[in-house]
C-alpha cells in the first residue's frame, strides 16, 4: 500500500512539473511575439521631373518598372531601383508605326 501512495505522489508530482513547463513555455513565446514588431517596408519616394502620367506599375525581378504616357517623345518605360528610389533605366517606345 505504502508503494502506491507513493507512484501516486510522484505522478502527481511529475504532471505538476510538467504543467508548469508548458506554462513558462507558453509564456516565454507569447513575450517573444509581443516583443516583435512588424516588419515595415522600406518606403521611397519617386518624383518625374517631366509631365507624364504612370500607366502601368510592375515588378521587373528587384526593380520597379513603371509604363507612362503623355512624354512629348512618346511613351516610357522608366525602371526605378526601389531600395535607393534612383532611375536606372529609360525607355522610350516611339509613337510612329512603320508600315511594310
């Protein structure tokens, strides 16, 4: 009898440890996710120094690529680098179609 009472006591022991582990555990990850913030993007501000408006805005691998329209020369595709907001490209599309 006394063997029972005791593999009683040290269940009741062991599940009271084991309990107290998922809480700390359950804590320690609830602090850790408070503790970190959103990831924020970078944000870049772009200005076109001619009168154009944006038509068209795709991703081009890590480049922005941005179609516009209303350039006297005709229509652009303009490619940004978004990390420094820098042009890196200019292409321009000629209005004139050539007939064979």
């Amino acid at each position: 009898m006394k063997t029972l009472t005791i593999l009683k006591l040290t269940t009741a022991i062991l599940t009271t440890l084991i309990l107290a582990g998922l809480v700390l555990v359950a804590a320690k990850i609830s602090e850790t996710a408070q503790k970190r913030k959103p990831a924020i993007p970078p944000t870049t501000t772009v200005s076109l120094p001619f009168p154009e408006d944006i038509t068209d805005t795709v991703p081009c691998g890590k480049a922005l690529c941005l179609l516009t329209a209303g350039h006297p020369d005709g229509r652009r595709l303009i490619i940004v680098e978004p990390d420094t907001g820098t042009v890196s490209a200019i292409l321009r599309f000629s209005d004139t179609t050539t007939a064979d």
